[in-house]
C-alpha cells in the first residue's frame, strides 16, 4: 500500500498469530477453543501478535475525522486495532492535537514556542484496521448451537467496517478483517464466495485475502478462515 504497508503481511501476522492461540489452547486442554473467544479478546491476542513482530499495535484509538464536541469526546468512533510501525509511535489523534495547540496559543510564551506535537505517528501513515468474529455454530446461554445470526453478523459486520474505514479521509491504509469459524473448507469457500459477489453488486471490486487453519472440533467448527480485505 504505498510502500508503507503490505496486505499480504497483515494477513500472515493474523494467521499466524491465530494459529499459535490455538495451538496453545490444545496444549493446555482447554476446554473451549479459539473460536469461544469474546473480539475484545481476540483483539488483545492479535495486539500481542503484532508486538512481536515489531509492530505498534493500540487497541480502541478514535478516528482521525471523527472530531465531536469536547463534552462528547467519548463518542467518537473507535478503530478496533492501530498499526504503527514502532511500539514507541502511537497513532496521532488531529482533534487532540488542535486542542493542544489552541491551550498552547493563550499561554505567556506562545510567541517563543513551535506548535504543540505529540510524537507518534500521524493517521495517514498508520495501518487501520477493524475485527469481526463469526461462527458457523456458536454458544447461547452456554450451550453450542448452529448460529442463527450467521448470514446477517456475515454480510453486515465485514460491510459495515469497510464503509466506516472508507468514510475517513484520513485513513489511507487500512483493512476490514473477518475472522470465520466453519464446519470446513468447502462451507467457507463458498460463504467467502458469496460475499465476495455481494460485495461486488454493491460497489467497486475489492481485493479480498484469505488463509485458513485447522481447529480443534469442539462444537461443530473445524476451520479457521481469516479474509483480509483492503479499504483503498
């Protein structure tokens, strides 16, 4: 993407890191598999499996264009994970910066100092990237049971990221991930598939990514398939 980002390289960290939990979750017997995972942890794995490739990864940053009131700061709408290509640079919120600068402007010595910058990586240069997780067959009220929300948490999850993604101006590089638990193969490919059209009836092309795994049969799933697709 531009030379600062590589598609095909977020979708192997994904993979890989996915992989490893899982692995890890056969190793200790556990109980439940990767695919009972809540997204707000699945999130934090996929944080950790970024870090170890040298990434910075942040969890729940605001975006860039999504500037409210300064009474309605906690309503702005978050990115699920920010990739940056350092841990010690986080991404850069414009909004906070502007209000930095404006208390910056009314002190004594405004004249005398540079404008007000963090350091930290700027939300052009930053890797946007939003997580669904959708199962085949899933828990209700602690019981594994075909999921009967499958179709719709399908189209309108993946369809819903790449618009709010597509929405910012300031977002360049970023990508709508969807991580998808079947019975197998043949079930994903074609899900992926129709998607794939649906997608396509809706709007531009778009490139769409995918690798997949073996899991662990716990409740009904046994792949592991994680699609990638680009905003821009």
């Amino acid at each position: 993407m531009c030379g600062l980002w590589n598609n095909d390289h977020i979708l192997e960290v994904l993979v890989r890191t996915l992989r490893a939990e899982e692995l890890r979750l056969r190793e200790e017997q556990s109980v439940h598999g990767l695919d009972r995972c809540a997204e707000l942890a699945l999130h934090a794995v996929l944080r950790r499996g970024f870090e170890s490739q040298g990434f910075g990864a942040f969890r729940e940053r605001v975006y860039p264009c999504a500037a409210v009131p300064r009474s309605r700061l906690t309503e702005r709408q978050r990115c699920d994970l920010v990739l940056t290509r350092s841990p010690a640079l986080p991404p850069l919120d414009p909004d906070e910066q502007q209000r930095a600068a404006a208390a910056s402007a009314g002190t004594l010595f405004a004249h005398d100092a540079p404008p007000a910058r963090s350091v930290g990586c700027p939300p052009e240069e930053a890797f946007w990237l939003e997580l669904k997780l959708v199962g085949q067959f899933a828990f209700s009220r602690g019981v594994p049971v075909p999921n009967a929300t499958y179709t719709s948490e399908l189209v309108t999850g993946l369809s819903a990221d790449l618009h709010k993604l597509a929405a910012d101006p300031m977002i360049l590089h970023g990508a709508a991930a969807l991580v998808l638990f079947n019975s197998d193969v043949e079930i994903a490919d074609h899900d992926v598939r129709a998607l794939r059209e649906r997608a396509a009836r809706r709007g531009p092309a778009r490139t769409f990514l995918q690798d997949d795994f073996e899991v662990l049969d716990r409740i009904g799933n046994r792949v592991c398939t994680v699609i990638v697709v680009p905003v821009r």
